[in-house]
C-alpha cells in the first residue's frame, strides 16, 4: 500500500475495518441516506470492535490502538458510508479526545467510559450561528452559580446533535476576555435547559444527524468543567488538530471509493467498439486521481504518526486536511464524468461520494482556516 510497514495490530484494523465495511456498512449505505436514518445498528457493531474509542486506552474502555490505526479505519468505513465516517471521526476525536486528555479521573470513569466502549454516542458544541471559523467569537455563556454554572446560547451544525448522550461544549465564562475567557464543560444532553432544535437538511452525509441546540438556564455541575476556566479554547483547538486527521482520513476514503467505480465502469462501459478505459484521455483522469489520493494518504498517515510519537502536528494535520478534502472534491467530479449521464444519477453510487466529499472542505475549520494554520507556520519556520 506504501513506504510505511503496518504493524501486526494496524494490520488486523485494516482488515477488520475492510471486511466490516464490505458485509455491513456498504449494504445499507445508498438506502440511509436517501431516508436520512442514523445507521443505529452499525453504530453499535463499531462500538463492539472497539472503533468508537480507538486512541483511549482499554483501562477507558477504549480500542487501545493508536492514531495511525484509527485514520486507517476511518479510511475504510468512509469507503462504505461517509455518514458512518462522520458519526465515527465525531465520537472519537471530539467527544472521546478532549476527555481523556483534558479530563479528571472521575470525568473519564463516569463519561470516556460511555464513549469509548459506544454505549453512548457524543458531541462537540462549539460552532455558532455567529461563530464558525472565528471559534473565538463565543456568544454562548457559562456563569457560576454557587456549585454550578448556568448556559445559555445557541450551538449549530452539531454533528450526532439528535443521538448523542453526553456533549462536550465551549461557552464563555469571561466574555471581556474573548478567546482567554473560554471554558469547556461537560453536559449530559438530558440535562433540563437543553433542547435540541432543527435537524438540517444536508446536502451529503446524510444518515448522521446535524442539529441546532438551545442553551436556556441549563445547570451544569461545576465539576464538570473540563480542565480549568479559561482553558477552552485551546482545549478546542488541541481537539480540532486530531479532528482534521480524521476528517482528512474519510476524504481519503470517499476519493478511493470514487475512483474504484470508476475504474470498474471504465472497464465495463463500451464505446467506439471498445472499453472507455483503453482510451488514454481515461487513462490519465485515472492516473491523477490514484496519484492525488496516494499523496493525501500518506499526508494523513504523517500527521497521525507523527501525533502517535508525541509530536506537534497541527500543521500536518492542516495539510492532510486540505490536501484530502480538496482531492476528494475532484476525485469524485472526475467519478461522475467518467460515468457520463449515469453518473448524475442515484443509479450509481458516485452522485452520492461527490456530495459527501463537500462537507470534508468545510468541518472541523474549512479550507481556508486549514491555509491560515498551515501558512502561519510555514512563516515561521522559513526566515
Ligand atoms: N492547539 C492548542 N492551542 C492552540 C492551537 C492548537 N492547535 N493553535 C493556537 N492555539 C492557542 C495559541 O497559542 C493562542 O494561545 P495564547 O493566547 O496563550 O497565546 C490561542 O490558542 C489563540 O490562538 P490564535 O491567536 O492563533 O487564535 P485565532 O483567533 O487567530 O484563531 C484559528 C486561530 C483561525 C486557526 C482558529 O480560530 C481556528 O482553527 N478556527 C476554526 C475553528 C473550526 O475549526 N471550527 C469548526 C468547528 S468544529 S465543526
């Protein structure tokens, strides 16, 4: 597959992951999305084979491997369903990280546990109407109150909004000192004051849910709190650089899914007396699509293996991110061209993997916040 030699454990994830993909999540991967339904059954089977916890420690309850294994498995399941990508990446990085990394003791017992084994499905609010790439722009609030604190605001796009149990979400505990005054809590999505509102309507990844949610007098314990007041922002920036291998990892999924009926409808679909793959203005899409995907797999693989070895990697996360959103955004638009007017139909799984790839360019920081992580690094480094 590449220069880098999978141990004995990625392995059996790849394998395991492959073969899952192949006899339970392709199956049902045009039909949920079409519906809009939450693939609830292969949800629980990832939870089992320890895929919704991967990078927690089994002591959590977790699968216990670790970041290289986990983009290898988001690769995989992506291929399938894009949707089960999404609901699995969100669990993982953004439910799963900041609480083993940022947690106490009790807060891991009582909450990761939950999570990393997939009896409860999180989520992670911190977007707002008003504050999406500008992470730091929180309208959201969190006043204490005695020996608790009391939130009140509005949290969009919340990915497994409508499913989720337990939710980590940034509020502001000191709106004069914007990024500084940002705390992260943990909120048990039953608590009273929490409503959850409309579920978008998307455009792709449509069996994971998105979900708006109403902070209104809700009380949270002050033991809650995830790490000290004032460290939310960096607690959310921290989640997001683990975040982005994972969204990069289900880019790379989606192109490769792409690519391969691609080529097999090439080899299949006849013209002028002959397979449309034996023309070279075929041969060479073919050619730039497998190579542009192999570049942002192994971009995906450096950032995870270099997060594996304790290294900074917000710029590689960065770049795999971009690299692979953008791939999977023309990979797919060549899937369709290449399957001509079949291709613009739901007849084919193709119309499906170009809409589910748009979403990868957007979330967890779009494109262009990826350039402004990735530049201002670059700046530094080269004087
Ligand atoms: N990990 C931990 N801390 C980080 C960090 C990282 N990757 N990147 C920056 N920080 C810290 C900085 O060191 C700085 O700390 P100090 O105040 O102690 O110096 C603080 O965070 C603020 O950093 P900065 O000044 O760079 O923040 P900006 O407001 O300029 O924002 C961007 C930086 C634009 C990169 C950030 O807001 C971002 O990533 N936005 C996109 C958010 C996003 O992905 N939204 C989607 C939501 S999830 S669907």
């Amino acid at each position: 597959m590449s220069i880098i030699t999978l141990s004995e454990v990625q392995d059996m994830v790849l394998r395991t992951a492959r073969e899952f993909t192949e006899n339970e999540i392709k199956p049902v991967a045009s039909k949920n999305d079409r519906e809009h339904r939450f693939p609830k059954e292969v949800v629980d089977k990832l939870g089992e084979l320890g895929f919704m916890g991967m990078m927690v420690p089994e002591e959590y309850e977790g699968g216990a491997t670790d970041a290289l294994s986990y983009a290898i498995a988001m690769e995989e399941i992506s291929k399938g369903c894009a949707a089960t990508g999404t609901i699995m990446t969100d669990q993982n990085t953004l439910a799963c990280g900041p609480i083993y990394t940022f947690g106490n003791e009790h807060q891991k017992r009582t909450y990761l546990t939950e999570l990393a084994s997939g009896r409860k499905i999180g989520c992670f609010m911190l977007s707002e109407p008003e504050a999406g790439s500008d992470a730091a722009s929180q309208k959201t609030t969190a006043a204490l109150d005695g020996d608790h604190y009391v939130i009140n605001g509005t949290k969009s796009w919340v990915t497994n909004g409508a499913e989720a149990e337990i939710a980590v979400v940034f509020a502001s505990t000191d709106p004069t000192a914007k990024h500084k005054g940002i705390s992260a809590f943990i909120v048990e999505m039953n608590t009273p004051g929490l409503n959850v509102g409309k579920l978008e309507d998307k455009l792709g990844v449509r069996a994971s849910s998105t979900a708006q949610i109403f902070f209104e007098d809700c009380k949270v314990p002050a033991s809650n709190i995830l790490g000290k007041e004032g460290e939310g922002f960096k607690i959310a920036l921290h989640t997001l650089d683990a975040g982005r291998i994972g969204v990069a990892a289900q880019a790379v999924g989606i192109a490769q899914a792409a690519l391969e009926a691609a080529v097999s409808y090439a080899k299949e679909r006849k013209a002028f007396g002959k397979p449309i793959s034996d023309f070279q203005g075929l041969q060479f899409m073919i050619a730039d699509m497998a190579t542009k995907i192999q570049a942002a797999r192994l971009l995906t693989w450096q950032a995870a293996v270099m997060k594996d070895n304790g290294m900074k990697y917000s710029k590689e996360s960065a770049m795999a991110k971009v690299y692979a959103a953008e791939t999977a955004m023309w990979v797919t638009t060549k899937a369709i061209q290449i399957h001509g007017g079949y291709g613009y139909t739901t007849d084919y799984p193709v119309e499906r993997y170009f809409r589910d790839a748009k979403i990868t360019e957007i979330y967890e920081g779009t494109s262009e916040i990826q350039r402004i992580v990735i530049s201002r690094e670059v700046l530094k480094e080269i004087q």
